[in-house]
C-alpha cells in the first residue's frame, strides 16, 4: 500500500511538470524562484508637462517636434510628471513605466537609465560627443529692475561670479558638464568691479527659478554666492523653463534671474536682449525605467514610438 502511494504521488508530480512545461506565460523564473519581467504588459508612458525644459529637449532630440508642447500628439493615457524627482518616484513605483529625467540626477533615482543608440548616458560620453541626448542649461535675467536698482547691482555681480572658477566648480559638483580652461578668474579677482559686493545687502531679495531640472544646482550657487555679496537673500520658486523667460522679460514679471535646461527661443517666441542671457553648463537626458525591467538600451525611433502610441508593450520593444 505504502508502495502504491508513493507511485501515485511521482506520477502526480511528473504530470504537473509537463503541464507547467507548456506554459506559454512569457514571465521567466531564476535560480532563486523569482518571477521575471513580464514582456506582455502594456508600456506605462510617462512625460513632463508642456512648460518643462527637460520635455522640449528630450521631444526635440527623438524627432518628435510636436510633441514639445502638444499632448494630443502622444499616447492615450500617459501620465505627467510635475519634475525629476516626481518623474523618479513614479517609476520607482511603476514596473512597466518608462519615463525621462536629467542626467545630473540619474545617481540618486534608484531608475534604470537607458543606453541610447548604443551609447551609455555620462558625463565622458557627453563631453567626448557620443551621447546624443544632451542640452545645455541656460539663465535669463530681467532686463528692467525699476526702482530695484540695487538688486539690479546684485544681479549684475552674480551673472559676472557665473563665470568664476569658484562658480564652474559649483556646477561640476551639481554633476554639470563642462570643461574647465584653466584661464577661469577668481571672484576675488573681479570683486572690485561690482562695489555693491561690499555692501551689506541682507535687507534684498533676489527672486530666482525657472527649470526645476537646475534648480539644486542654482540653490547651490546662491547659496555660495550670497556671503560673497553682502548676504542678499535668495527667494527659489522654480516652476519650469518656461517661467524663466516669462518671470524675467515675460508677461509674469516675477523673476530676477531664470534658469532653463533648454535653449532660450530667440527667434520665435522668446526675444532676449542682448547679454541678459547665457550658459551655465550641459546636461543630458535619460530615458529611464525601473530596476526590473530588462530593457538596457533604446534609441530615437523605438523612444518616439512609444510616446507616440505605436509601440504598446514591452514585447514590441524589448528582443525575446
């Protein structure tokens, strides 16, 4: 009897094996048991808003042009994302999302970033031109300070200390990409050039925002800057690239000094006057998805695809 059962169990047990052999599930199991990345699962799209600098270039540098400020060109059902760090959150929590966020931030997402065309997203890889997926990051400053000249004078000092080796090293620090001369001058070296830098300014406020993509980076030169400017204080509200040039010689007029991680439209709809705009550094954008995802590397055409609706699930994209 004993005998009997225990054949009863072993056939019980071989034809369990067979039926589990012919799944055809397309998740796949490793040596720990662990259920793998299921290809057969919709693409979760997720972007930035249409005032976002870090969109306008990512849409830019796929070939997808309309997509920079026009939703109704992209997928159904996308979700937006209000910055970098909402953007990291959401695919975090979100196995089959696929999203983009700015280089400078890839380190603290806990994202994976994708290869494009090839090529590994890095500073390296930026500098030396191999990674086609960059912008540079800009600022804009009003033009126009009223009965604010000393802010004016602020201002003025603080676009001069942007090209100080000081300042650049700020930005390599931010992870900006740029490529020191060695020819950089110090603060102290032009500090005599802007008298209101020996002031005691700590009754002004300078408004600064724009590009939430530079926004660390720009705290981080006022933060540096200010004791070296009579600590004037520094008011960030940073809502997009598109309020920089609105806030500083736009219609919203409330912004002294902008950021955007994008280039100022000169010839369209962003008429700057002269040398009240600039670069800071370069940054690059990430296509990024999370950690379990098996999908490593993308380029142009499979990215717009997928924003574009044509490509619906990881098994359109990912090789099996």
């Amino acid at each position: 009897m004993k005998q009997k059962l225990i054949k009863t169990l072993i056939s019980a047990c071989a034809i369990m094996t067979l039926a589990s052999c012919g799944s055809t599930s397309s998740n796949t199991t490793s040596d720990s048991g662990q259920v793998g990345f299921d290809t057969t699962k919709e693409i979760k799209v997720y972007t930035r808003d249409t005032n976002s600098g870090t969109r306008d270039g990512f849409m830019s540098k796929i070939g997808f042009e309309e997509a920079v400020k026009d939703n109704s060109v992209l997928v159904d059902d996308l979700v937006e994302a209000t910055g970098n760090g909402d953007m990291m959150q959401k695919i975090q929590n979100d196995e089959y999302g696929i999203g983009y966020i700015s280089l400078s931030t890839l380190g603290d997402s806990e994202c994976k970033g994708l290869n494009y065309e090839n090529v590994a997203p890095s500073k390296e890889n930026v500098i030396n031109g191999t990674y086609g997926l960059y912008r540079n990051f800009n600022y804009c400053v009003r033009t126009d300070f009223g009965q604010n000249t000393k802010v004016g004078e602020i201002v003025e000092a603080f676009v001069a200390f942007l090209s100080t080796a000081e300042a650049k090293a700020t930005m390599l620090a931010e992870k900006g990409i740029l490529e020191l001369t060695g020819n950089e001058p110090t603060w102290a070296s032009i500090k005599s050039n802007y008298p209101i830098a020996s002031e005691d300014n700590s009754s002004y406020t300078v408004r600064f925002g724009g590009s939430t993509s530079v926004e660390k980076m720009s705290i981080a030169l006022t933060d540096q800057f200010a004791p070296m400017c009579g600590n004037f204080i520094a008011n960030h509200n940073h809502l997009g690239s598109g309020s920089a040039y609105k806030g500083t010689q736009g219609e919203a007029n409330d912004l002294d000094v902008g950021f955007l991680s994008r280039e100022i439209k000169l010839t369209s709809s962003e008429p700057a006057a002269d040398n009240s705009y600039g670069k800071l550094c370069t940054d690059a954008i990430v296509a990024i998805v999370n950690q379990k995802n098996t999908y490593s590397s993308t380029d142009a055409a499979t990215l717009k695809a997928i924003y574009a609706g044509e490509k619906t699930t990881w098994s359109d994209v990912i090789a099996e």
